[in-house]
C-alpha cells in the first residue's frame, strides 16, 4: 500500500543559505533515496491554494511504495544530516500516512 509524507513550510524561510545546503544534499542523495526508498516526488513546491485552515508557505507531497519505506527514508543517517539544515532554515509540518 502507498505511503505519503506532506512537507507543509509554516512561513518563510529564516537561512537561505541552510535551506540550498538542505536542498543540494537531497539532490545529491536522490538516486541512492528512489532506488532505495522507492521515493517518488510528486509535487515540490508547485502551485497551491488553501481551501481550509492556515496558510502554507510551500507544500511537498513524498510518495513511497509503503509506509516503512518512507519511515525508513526520513530515519535514514543521510536525510537526518540533511533535516538539521532544513530545520534551521524554516518551519515546517511533517505528516506521514497511508494512501488506498
């Protein structure tokens, strides 16, 4: 069953030069993450709009064959490295959940 993880940035970003860190490790990392992952960007800052609730500043939507393999991704040694760029860059909600 398919797995989703849903980047929501909470506002702008604080550290440009953080947030390209961040961004160039997981570009990097991208085949090693989607052979091994089986990551598959769907949408990375695309267009949006809210309907409900507070705006986001930015959106991602993840999409991975299961739910370990996007646990096993966001733990892995190489994206925990490159959080800690992102997390000091901006604000962000992470959510993680199963698709049909």
């Amino acid at each position: 069953m398919p797995a989703y993880l849903i980047f929501t940035r909470e506002g702008p970003v604080k550290d440009p030069q953080k947030m390209e860190a961040y961004s160039a490790a997981n570009r990097a990392n991208a085949e090693e993450y989607a052979s091994r992952f089986g990551i598959k960007p769907l949408s990375v800052y695309g267009h949006f709009e809210t309907l409900e609730g507070e705006d986001a500043d930015g959106v991602v939507l993840l999409e991975f064959p299961t739910i370990e393999d996007a646990r096993g991704w966001y733990e892995s040694p190489q994206y925990q490295a490159a959080m800690a760029d992102r997390l000091k860059a901006a604000d962000y909600r992470v959510i993680l959940f199963e698709g049909i």
